[in-house]
C-alpha cells in the first residue's frame, strides 16, 4: 500500500488530494475488509491538515508555513 499526498493553490485557498493505492493481490482481495476503516482515517487526517493549516493560516497570513 502507498498514499502521496498532492497539495495545490486554487481559487480562493488550497486543495489537498490524498491518493491511496492497494496494490498487488493481497491489496485487492482485502480491500473490501479495509476500506471502510480506510476511508476514516483518511477522513479523520484530512481533518486535522485542514484544522492545522486554517490555525496557521490564520494566526499569520503573511508569515506562511514553516
């Protein structure tokens, strides 16, 4: 299993995409039994990113990222 995360500017913020890949055999016979746990912890880290980046973002707008 891999995940990249891909983040990008749009109009009127920033986007995070998290691509997730379950490869070979295994990857796709257990997929089904992962899946739903899966898809709540990405949710759940999409979460705090977007609560992280919305408190640095806005306690110093100019100052950006470290």
């Amino acid at each position: 299993m891999a995940a990249t995360h891909e983040v990008r500017t749009i109009a009127g913020g920033t986007e995070n995409r998290l691509v997730f890949e379950a490869r070979g055999v295994l990857g796709f016979l257990l997929w089904p039994l992962m899946a739903p746990a899966t898809k709540r912890a990405i949710a759940q880290e999409n979460a705090g990113l977007k609560q992280f980046c919305e408190a640095k973002a806005s306690a110093s707008p100019s100052a950006g990222f470290p």
